[in-house]
C-alpha cells in the first residue's frame, strides 16, 4: 500500500513539473540534444561549460561595440544545436547574421561590389575540425571581414585534450598569417576519444580559451599558444582580470619593423639610412641611425619607436619614388615594399588618395600639407611702362576720353560752329589758343590769359580741378609704385600660368594631384633633385622665366632658410594647387594601425605635431630678407621714363627744325630761281 502511494506520489511530481516548466523540459531535450554531439551523455557538463563561457565572451565584450551586429559562421550540420543555445543566451543583446558560405569574392580579393559593405566586426566561427576551419578561413577575405574586428573560434570536435595546445597552435599561426590579432579559442571536448587515451574526468569541469601574442620578450612575429583564462563550473573565468582581448600591440618588446622611406624635405631629411649606403665604413647603430633620420615626419617615427618600444629597421627606396600602387606585380617605388611584404609600413608624404587605399591602408591623417607652385619673378618693368603704372586702365581711358571729346569739340566749333558759338564755349579771342591751353592745363602749365566770357571760365575751372586732382594722384602713386617691386604679376593659379605659356615641373612625382586632370598631367616634367639643385632653382630666379615647380609650401620655407644665405629666393604663386593628408601607409590587413592611429590622435590632439612642423616649416621666410620695406629714397634712374619722353620730344623739335631750315633753303632757292628767270 505505502509502494503503491510513493509511485503515485512520484508520478503526480512528475506530471506537475511537465506541466508547470514546460521551459524545463525543452532544455532538458536541448541537453540532451546537445550530448549527443559529443557522442555520449556523460559530456554535456563540459558542453555546457562551453556554451556558457562563449555566451560571457560575447555578452561581456562584443556588446561594447557600436554595432551590435553578430556574423555567426558555422560548418557542421550537427553544430545547429549547439549554435541555437548560444543564440538563446545573446539574441536580446545582438543582432545575428548566420550563415554557412560567405558571398565568393575575386581571387585578387578586390571585389567592388562589396567595396562600400560594412565589413563583419564581431564574429564568431563554429567548426568541428582544422580541415572545416581552413574551409572557412578560405572566405575571410579583406573585402567582407574586418581582420582589426574580434574573432572568437569554437571549435567542437573530437581531439583529445592533449591535443588541444596543438591545435590551438595551427589555429592561431593561421589567423596571424591574415594579421587577426583579437582572436580566441575555445576547443570542445570528445569524451569517447578521452577515454580511450585513458584521460581524467576531472579536468570536464573547465574550459580554458587560447589566445597568442605576437610579440614578446624572446620572439617577434610568432603565434605561440598560450592558455589565457579558464572557465570553470561555478565560478566563471578564474583570472578576471584577464580580457579575452587583451591589448597585444602596445609593446613590440624591440622587435624590428621594416620602414621603407625616401628623401622628402624637410618631412624626411637625407641621411645615411643604412650601412650599405657608407661604403667602407663600419655598420652603424640603430642609435646613430635614429640620429641621423631628421624632419617632421622622423619626429613623428622616432616618437612611435619609444612609445611602441620597436626598433627600427630603415630602407632606402631607391629611386626615390612613392610609385605606383596596384595589383602586386605592377606595384612600383615605395608602393612595392609594402604590396609584396618587404616592408612593414612607409612614411614619408604619403597624401592618402583613393587608388592608394584601395590597394594598401592607410593611417590616421595627422598632418595637412598645401602643395603650391614655386614661380620666378615676374618680367620687370620698361621704363615707359612705369609711367603707365600708377593709373589704372579705367582712369587711363577716361582721361583719353575727355581730352579727345574736349580737342574735338574745339574743332567743330572752329571750322564748322558759328562765332556766337564759339565766343560763347571759348571766349572773344581765344579760338585760336583753346588747343595748346587744354594740353598746357592738363600737363600742369600756366595760361598766358584766361578766356573772356563767364561760361567759358567756368570750362576752365572744371578742367583745372579735374587735371590738378589727377595730376596729384598719379604723383603719389608714382612714388608709391616706384619704392615697391617693379616686376609685373605673376598668373596666380596653375591654369593661368599654362595658358601663359609656362613649363610645369615637379620635384617629386606628384603626379597623383592630376590624377583627375589627365591634360594637365601630360604637360608635367620631372627633375631629378641634382637638376632641381642645380639649373631649376637658378632658372627661378630669373625675371619674366617661363616656368614653375610643384611644392610643398614646407619644402619652400625649409629651402629658402639656406637660399636666401645665397641670395636666393623661392617664391610662391598666390593661389595653392591642392591639399594633401598625409598619413603613413601599410598593408590592407595590418594590424599595426590599430596603436598606429591611437597615438598618432594623440600627437595631434596634444599639438606635438603643430610643434615639431614649427622647427621646420616657418612661413616668414617666403618673405625676401634682403629688401628694404621702409622709406626709399628716389634716385635719378627711376625718373628714365621722362627723360626718356624728354629726349623724344627734343628730337622730334630738332628734326622739325632742321626740316624748317631745308624747307626755308630750299623755298629760298626757288625763289631766287625764279627771281633770275624773271630777270
């Protein structure tokens, strides 16, 4: 009787937790579900370990980010369960993408039509085995994943746990060999493959996550395996002050990194920059080379260096040349060391350009360049010309204007006007005068007497302020315009100067500012730096030449700072050409841009970057320190215009004269010919 009620007492229990959790019993076939990918009930303590420390991993960490957005990838079917429970914990917290083959991108990894997609932050990758996760190592392409993103690998197969370092190993080595540095592995494990290797049961109750740092005390550039954190039952991850994505590019532990870089003045000032370049001489420290690499952007290198403790590994691009950016076997210049992984990163006026990021990435943008034209002094003045100068083209033709309508009105009222007219406009008696009184008034000569009659006055006096006020003016401006330069203005913009007739050069292949303006991109022609030194820089200084260089305005102070020791100067058009950013370029999927932009942000947000272009670059040496900008006094050759005037006026009175006395001689001849004829 009491057998009989027990049983029933149990079954009641039972009917009634069915009943009331019926969530209970859904986890319950989920459980069971879930051993089964294991092989046996016996392991699902540990799959549930793992299922809890991968759902803390992303509830702790992939919330932090701005978007929210979770790409799950998995391979094996029998991992469907698996994936379900992991969701059911994260779905309120995240949006989730899952799928099982990523869209196929090209095999150079440049697919456009993903070009302006989000790129996959926060993943997370299922699989059963290496061969499932080479599968799916095959679709992270630079196109679709962000490699900077946070990556975590659960892997659930049946390797043994003396095999799990191992495989962590591969796994690891292999996201490195892509530049996936915030990565995590979790491996599940098989309980029939621990049993038959005779393993423990006690070490179920953990679950211990792989990471690796790339650099370190005793290595540089390797995926070592390292057990980071344990999850156990109970108690979460033991080391909580462990993140799963620990900062692991802060410190580069003097491990070298290969800089490729060229003259570029004053951003990178000529140096020896490796001990091949010394021939004969004994190879010299990184402490000599660091010395010897000056200039705002070796400021900005030597910086990182002590605060990203590397060392650097400097080459000379030779020539020295950015070159072009492209596929990797058209990759020219500085471009080919970064495109074929000779070099680690390069600096050294780098102006970020589209193409260019399209084929390597760039760093934060810390320094703002204006590239403008070095131009030669405009054509001086002739000495006529300066006596034109003062007025303005405008005055010049109302002046004409009114003394023309003025000659002509004296004209019609002398041979076509009635004599009440004329007495009335001119004057009783002065018809005959009006001519040379205009010009003698105007030229700032007196009138031997003043026309009769109140009107024609009235003219006079109109005349006489006009000229007074004009004839003042160009006084004063003459003098002005005499004590300033007397060159004629140079075209302020590129366009102007070539229609001007003007040869453009460039210094440096700047050719990506024409990039959109191929007419004016055919036009340019390149120098070499001994040409540039050499015949361009004295070319510049020649009056009238027609020609101008593409510079940095940094490029122009720093060279005038020596010039003008010589009595050289360069000097700038007034309007620039362009704008260049420029940033420090390294590979598409390197993970050194990471602690690249931080500090960079860093140098400009504290004005260190401002400060270091100041030792540099200073804009008052565009300014010709050899004139003299106070009073000047006028000396007698600036005066050669009048003179010049003055000589041609008496010219032309000796020849009237002298062709008078022919005139007189030879009327005088004729008349005494005739006077003898008559005879």
């Amino acid at each position: 009787m009491r057998l009989s009620w027990t049983c029933a007492g149990q079954l009641l229990v039972l009917l009634l937790s069915v009943l009331r959790f019926p969530a209970a019993a859904a986890n319950l076939a989920n459980n069971k579900t879930l051993a089964k990918l294991t092989g046996q009930s016996a392991s699902f303590t540990h799959t549930e370990l793992l299922i809890r420390a991968t759902a803390d991993i992303l509830l702790q960490h992939y919330t932090t980010f701005t978007s929210k957005q979770l790409y799950v990838r998995w391979e094996d079917g029998a991992s469907g369960p698996l994936v379900d429970e992991i969701l059911r914990r994260t779905a309120t917290h995240l949006s989730v993408l899952v799928e099982r083959d990523p869209p196929a991108t090209p095999a150079d990894g440049l697919d456009q039509s993903h070009h302006h997609q989000q790129l996959r932050l926060l993943n997370l990758l299922l699989v059963t085995d290496c061969a499932e996760f080479d599968h799916v190592v095959a679709g992270l392409t630079d196109e679709l994943y962000d490699y900077s993103g946070l990556y975590t690998v659960l892997l659930v197969g049946a390797s043994s746990k003396r095999q799990h370092l191992e495989t962590a190993g591969i796994i690891l080595r292999t996201l490195w060999a892509r530049y996936i540095v915030n990565v995590v592995v979790l491996i599940g494990d098989g309980r029939q493959q621990q049993q038959a290797d005779g393993d423990d049961d006690d070490d179920d109750d953990d679950v211990r996550l792989y990471t690796y740092f790339p650099y370190g005390e005793d290595y540089c550039e390797r995926a070592l395996p390292v057990v980071w954190n344990v999850y156990e039952r109970g108690v979460g991850f033991v080391h909580r002050e462990h993140s799963p994505f620990p900062p692991k590019l802060d410190n580069f532990y003097h491990c070298p990194l290969a800089v490729a870089t060229f003259p570029v003045y004053p951003f990178i000032i000529p140096s020896a920059m490796m001990a091949d370049l010394w021939p004969g001489h004994a190879e010299r420290t990184e402490q000599e080379e660091e010395e010897d690499l000056q200039g705002i952007e070796a400021m900005v290198l030597r910086t990182l260096r002590q605060r990203l403790n590397f060392r650097l590994q400097l080459m000379n691009v030779d020539p020295p040349d950015w070159g072009t950016a492209g596929p990797r076997d058209q990759a020219t210049g500085a471009s080919a060391y970064i495109r074929h992984l000779r070099a680690n990163l390069t600096i050294g006026y780098w102006a970020t350009t589209l193409h260019r990021n399209r084929y390597m990435a760039s760093s934060f943008a810390y320094y703002t360049s204006q590239l403008v034209l070095a131009v030669p002094p405009g054509a001086p003045y002739t000495s006529l010309e300066l006596l034109r100068c003062p007025l303005a083209k405008p005055i010049w033709a109302f002046l004409l204007c009114s003394l023309a309508a003025g000659l002509a009105v004296i004209g019609l009222l002398r041979w076509a006007g009635s004599p009440t007219a004329r007495h009335f406009v001119l004057g009783h008696d002065a018809p005959s005068r009006a001519w040379p009184a205009m010009i003698a008034v105007l030229l700032g000569a007196g009138l031997s007497r003043a026309p009769r009659g109140s009107f024609a006055r009235a003219l006079l006096l109109c005349w006489l302020a006009g000229t007074l006020v004009l004839r003042s003016a160009y006084t004063g401006s003459m003098i002005r315009f005499l004590q300033s330069d007397r060159n004629h203005t140079v075209p302020a913009n590129l366009p102007a100067l070539l229609d001007a007739g003007y040869q453009l050069y460039m210094y440096r292949n700047y050719s990506f500012v024409f990039d959109a303006y191929p007419h004016i991109g055919r036009r340019v022609q390149l120098v070499t730096a001994h040409q540039f030194r050499t015949a361009i820089v004295r070319r510049l200084q020649r009056p009238g030449a027609r020609l101008c260089v593409l510079l940095p305005l940094e490029t122009v102070t720093f060279l005038n700072r020596n010039l003008t020791r010589t009595g050289q100067l360069l000097r700038v058009a007034r309007e620039r050409v362009t704008v260049a950013k420029l940033a420090i370029y390294t590979q598409r999927t390197s993970a050194l841009l990471g602690p690249l932009n931080k500090l960079l942000e860093r140098f400009v947000a504290s004005g260190l970057l401002h400060r270091w272009a100041a030792q540099y670059h200073q804009l008052r040496f565009l300014a010709n320190p050899y004139q003299y900008r106070g009073r000047q006094q006028l000396v007698l050759a600036d005066m050669d215009g009048p003179f010049e005037i003055l000589l041609v006026g008496l010219g032309l009175g000796a020849g009237t004269f002298l062709i008078e006395l022919v005139a007189g001689r030879w009327e005088g001849g004729k008349r005494k010919k005739r006077q003898s004829g008559e005879q």
